[in-house]
C-alpha cells in the first residue's frame, strides 16, 4: 500500500529542526565572509597606505551603522568557525546522533552568539 504524499508542499508549514537551521546559518555566513572580503581587503589595504588614509578610515570605523555591520561580519566569521568545527566532527562520524546534534546545534549558537558578544563590547 502506497502513501499519498502531498504533491506540494507548503514551504510555510514546513519547520526546520535546529541542526539543519544551523547548517543554513553556516552557508550563510559563509557567503557573508566570501563576499565581504574584497571590502575588508580595500580598508585593509588603504589604512595602511598613509597616516591619513588611516585617520579618515577609522572615523568610518567609528560610525555606529559601521560598527554594526563589522559586528555582523564578526557573528558570521564566528559562527562559521564554531560551525566548521561542528560538521568537522560529524564528517569523522562523532555526534551523529539526534540528541547530541541538537545539542552541539545548540552549543554552536550559544558559543558564537556569546563570543561575537564579549569580541564585540570590547571592540565596540
């Protein structure tokens, strides 16, 4: 006997467990960086070319929408770090279980979220 599947689905009612909500937020991060990094290369190299390029570069800093998208920059680099971590362990087959990814899902966020906290305030 055959179950009838729904032929489409509603995207919508759909909910993703906390693993696989993890593992978007890391691809995610993950473009974030990639597509970043030309910016960062600029303001890297600029701020290194004169005294007054650095001065007129950390004014820029200095701004609060900038301070919040290098915050932002800083959760992504984080959290594709802890995540990398996280899916390094379960490709040598550690932690496949359901109980301990959702709870190394969990550890993920908690660790990212709280280091781009304590990382950000004191930059900030």
């Amino acid at each position: 006997m055959q179950k009838q599947r729904p032929k489409h689905l509603d995207l919508s009612k759909i909910r993703l467990p906390l693993p696989g909500i993890v593992s978007i937020m890391h691809r995610i991060s993950g473009v974030a960086l990639f597509f970043s990094l030309p910016l960062l290369i600029y303001l890297l190299g600029g701020s290194l070319s004169s005294a007054d390029t650095f001065d007129s570069y950390r004014a820029v800093v200095a701004h609060p929408l900038m301070k919040l998208i290098l915050i932002g920059l800083l959760w992504a680099f984080l959290h594709h770090a802890v995540a990398g971590i996280r899916f390094l362990l379960l490709d040598i087959h550690k932690g496949l279980e359901l109980e301990t990814a959702r709870a190394t899902a969990k550890i993920v966020l908690a660790v990212s979220l709280s280091l781009t906290v304590v990382i950000g305030g004191i930059l900030w």
